[in-house]
C-alpha cells in the first residue's frame, strides 16, 4: 500500500503543478507533510533547500528522497515515475495526434509558424545570457567565449559537451589571474 501512496503523492503534484517543478512544491508539500504526514515542514524546507543545491529538476529530486526515505529503491522508482507520468502520458497523447493528422495543411501551416517563433525565444535568450556574461565576466571574456565556442562548433566540429568544458577551464584560468 505504501507504493500506491507514494504514487499518488508525486502524481497528483504531476498532474496539477503547471510550470514544473517549483509550482509543484507546495502540492507535494501538502501531499508529504499535511496527508501523508512523513516529513515535518523543517525537514520538507531542508530536503528543497538541499535539492535546490544539486543539478537538475527539483520535483524529482524530492520525489527520489521521499521515496526512498519510504520504501527504499523501488520508493525512489515508483516516486519518480509518478512525478514524469503526466507530462509523459500527455506528451504520448499529443504526438500520437499530431502523428496522425501529420499530412495535414493546418499541421503543417502550425509548425512554419512555430519556428520562427522558436528562432526568436532562442535569439532572446542568447542575447540575456550574452548580457549578464557582459556584466559578470566583462566583455573581452565573453567575445573570447562567444568567438571560440562558435569556431570550435561550427569550423572544428567539436562535441557541445567539449566546448562547454573548455569554457569552464577557461573560466577558472581567467579567474586566477
């Protein structure tokens, strides 16, 4: 029984935290600490705050702890799942949808107008991130950045990962002299 609780703990947050992971906090708060009592709100405030300090998104992260602090590995499995099983059940709906009516002209009319919309988020973005690397590092670090991350991807045809290391290393050399 205690797997179907930890599902439905993390499944309904899945289902009802719009926006991702930090919209889904006080839903799991509510689920963990007020329903199924078991955390404190000292140790749900502690396990986001150390959440928050490690890499990648935080309603799996405090679906892995909470699981496996209840029922162990298959805790963290069955806590993770339902934490991914709604965006996952309605991503496989939609392209079920979209692969179906794929040959369709309003489909198609859809997706030339994604694009450059897409282009433009991502033009956006660029230039914010471009902007605070501006006001953070200066500008003789970003141009060396931005110029060397292009040559190395677009001439040398070096792997992303590679580039990013290579701008890590960079910035560490940068920052001892």
């Amino acid at each position: 029984m205690i797997y179907w609780h930890i599902f439905m703990a993390f499944f309904i947050p899945g289902i009802l935290g719009y926006g991702g992971g930090p919209s889904s906090i006080p839903l799991v708060q509510q689920e963990v600490v007020e329903h199924y009592g078991w955390m404190t709100n000292q140790e749900f405030s502690e396990m986001v705050a150390a959440g928050n300090a490690l890499p990648g998104p935080i309603a799996t992260k405090m679906a892995g702890f909470v699981g496996y602090d209840q029922a162990g590995i298959l805790g963290i499995i069955v806590a993770v799942f339902a934490t991914v099983a709604p965006s996952l059940i309605l991503m496989i709906a939609l392209l079920s949808v979209l692969m179906k009516y794929k040959e369709s002209p309003y489909v198609k009319n859809l997706t030339k107008y994604i694009r450059p919309i897409i282009a433009v988020l991502l033009l956006v973005m660029t230039f914010d991130f471009a902007k605070d690397a501006w006001l953070s590092i200066g500008w003789i670090s970003t141009l060396i950045i931005m110029i060397g991350a292009y040559l190395l991807l677009e001439k040398v045809k070096i792997h992303p990962a590679f580039v990013i290391c290579i701008a890590l290393i960079y910035g560490m050399v940068s920052t001892l002299f």
